[in-house]
C-alpha cells in the first residue's frame, strides 16, 4: 500500500464499516470482542496510528465524558459521599478501556449544564452521581432532556425516560433487612432516614421493610420513624432523639451505612450495646462498613457493576443506540451488628 493507511483502508480489509473501526479502535463496548481484536489486527499490520485531535475535529466529539457529583455534607473536606466514591474507581477503569478520558466535577448551580458541557465540547454526555431533594433535581433533569443533552444517572428513575437512570432494587433491598431481623425476632424495630417522595430511594428502602413487616402481621410504629439525611452525623441526632424520647426498640435499619454509623455512635453513648440491646442493618456497604465496631451488617450494592454499567448506557446514548432500563439485585451481607 502506497501512503498513510487511513481508517477507510482498515475497514476495507477488516470488512467492517468506517464507523465500526472508529469505534474498535477506540475500545468501545459497542463493539464485540471478535471484531475489536480483528480491526486492531489490521491496524497493525497496516501501521495505522490515530490522530486523535483530528478525529475529534470530524466527529466533533471530544472523547470525554463527565462525571458530575452532588457536593454531599460530610465530616471530611471531600463533600463526596463514600458510596459515590466506591464507583468512581469503577467508572473511570470502564472509561479507559472505551477510549475515553474522564472529567470529574462538581454539579454546578448553572440552568445551562448542557452548555457548560456537551454544547461546548468538554464532553460527550453526563454521568450524574448524587442529587440532594430530588424534588428539585427533577427540574435540572428535564432542562437535561430538553436540550437533549446525553446523559445517565444513578439512583431515582427520570420520569418518563428510565432508561437514562440505573438503580438498586432498593425495595427489595428493604426487604431482606426486614426477613433478617425477623428471623432473628428483633420485631420492635425503628427506622432512621427521610421515607419521602423527597428521598425516592430511601422512600422504597422503607416501603420494602415496612411491607415484609405487615405481611408477617407486624406494624412499624410511626414514633420509631426518624428523618434524617445520609450522614452519620444526622444518623446520631436521629436516634438520641428516639432514646430521649423513650422509645423502645431492639432492632434499628437506617436508610444508609452513614446514617447506621452514626446511630451506632449514639447508641454507644446512652450505654445501649450492638447488637445484643438493638441490631442494625445499614444499606450500601460502603468500606468503612466492616471496619467499624461492631462491623456493620447491611445491604450491598454492586458499585463495580453500577459503574460499568453507567458507561456503558452513555456510550450506547452518544451512538444513538437504545438503552434498556435495568435494576441491579442488592445483596444482605452479615456482619457483627446483627447476626
């Protein structure tokens, strides 16, 4: 072959289209193995290196996505929940193998999220982790789809399009909380976080629990119920408030680990111990979770999974494929605080 071999040249041998090559060459997940190693083979064999500005400049793509975090109340300067944190490492390894860069951020008060990123070619689509009242989020979400930005979320379904969300099955997840604590007749149980249309997620974690309670004719006293947001610090208030009040209880699922960290800590203070007085279950299994004392029992979710996941569903949305809506299964994991 006389000259510089092009992407065309490689799509003629490899017998596969221009776009396929641009694609393979690049890693993405869109194309399958078989046919990756067959155009990667070809390129090499014809010596084919890729100009990488050069692409972008045709395709008008940057080869970038963008991770966007909700700044989170936390007892360190990170302003990052640990949750979110545990996916990052998997979001940015599912990037480099696709070919794309990362850019991670902070969500911004801006109406124009769109303009800030995919109108101006910083990235290609959104990855959103994290929203704070989902209330108001829902806003920020339909400006998104107005403007028909590429974009996915973790956590809540959009409404009307959950294809662009992926989540737990956070309902079930309330549910083998509830079947453990039963099975180990800890029946006078409380609840601490916000079960609101506020809190979507932590709203099913609650309706999941409270559902296998009744159907095992139980009730969860409205008094056991305290709001709190996910940190460990609104954890602890919560339950002092529930032991200053006087209520009685030997069972405890909090709506996250941060929130049953923290409960922990109160239930140290007033002299109360776990799980022998009161067990409890958290939800997420962030790191922290088997390293405190007791070690916490409580509800996986696949962050590795989820962030692979996320990745993938932006990557098929930027190439206009379809997107199906999935719910990753959550998993009881058995630890100390309630066994």
């Amino acid at each position: 072959m006389k000259g510089k071999a092009t992407s065309f040249d490689i799509a003629h041998y490899a017998g596969v289209s221009q776009s396929t090559v641009s694609r393979a060459l690049r890693n993405s997940p869109l194309v399958n193995e078989e046919t990756r190693k067959k155009v990667q083979e070809v390129a090499k064999q014809l010596n084919y290196k890729v100009d990488k500005n050069a692409s972008n400049l045709r395709t008008q793509q940057s080869s970038t996505l963008a991770l966007l975090l909700f700044e989170d109340p936390t007892a360190d300067d990170s302003q990052i929940n640990p949750f979110f944190l545990a996916m990052l490492g998997s979001i940015t390894r599912a990037c480099a193998r696709a070919g794309y860069d990362l850019l991670v951020s902070f969500q911004q008060a801006s109406e124009d999220w769109h303009a800030d990123y995919e109108d101006s070619h910083r990235a290609d689509g959104l990855i959103l982790l994290g929203y704070g009242d989902f209330i108001d989020y829902q806003e920020k979400l339909d400006k998104l789809m107005s403007t028909a930005t590429h974009f996915v979320c973790w956590g809540a379904q959009v409404a009307g399009h959950p294809d662009l969300s992926l989540s737990c099955d956070n309902e079930q997840g309330g549910r083998l909380a509830a079947e453990h604590l039963i099975s180990l007749n800890r029946t006078h149980c409380a609840f601490i976080g916000d079960a609101s249309e506020h809190s979507p997620e932590f709203n099913a974690r609650f309706n999941g629990f409270k559902g296998v309670f009744t159907e095992h004719g139980f009730t969860i006293d409205n008094r056991k119920i305290a709001n709190a947001i996910s940190t460990d610090e609104s954890g602890y208030h919560a339950t002092k408030s529930l032991i200053s009040n006087n209520v009685q209880f030997n069972a405890l699922f909090a709506a996250s680990d941060l929130i049953a960290i923290g409960a922990i800590r109160a239930l140290k203070e007033a002299n109360l111990r776990v799980p022998e007085d009161v067990a409890v279950i958290g939800f997420d299994d962030i790191p922290m979770a088997s390293f405190i004392n007791p070690p916490l029992t409580t509800i996986s979710q696949s962050t590795s999974k989820a962030g692979e996941m996320l990745v993938e569903n932006l990557l098929k949305l930027i190439a206009g494929q379809p997107v199906e809506h999935k719910v990753l299964l959550p998993e009881l994991v058995i630890r100390q605080s309630c066994h």
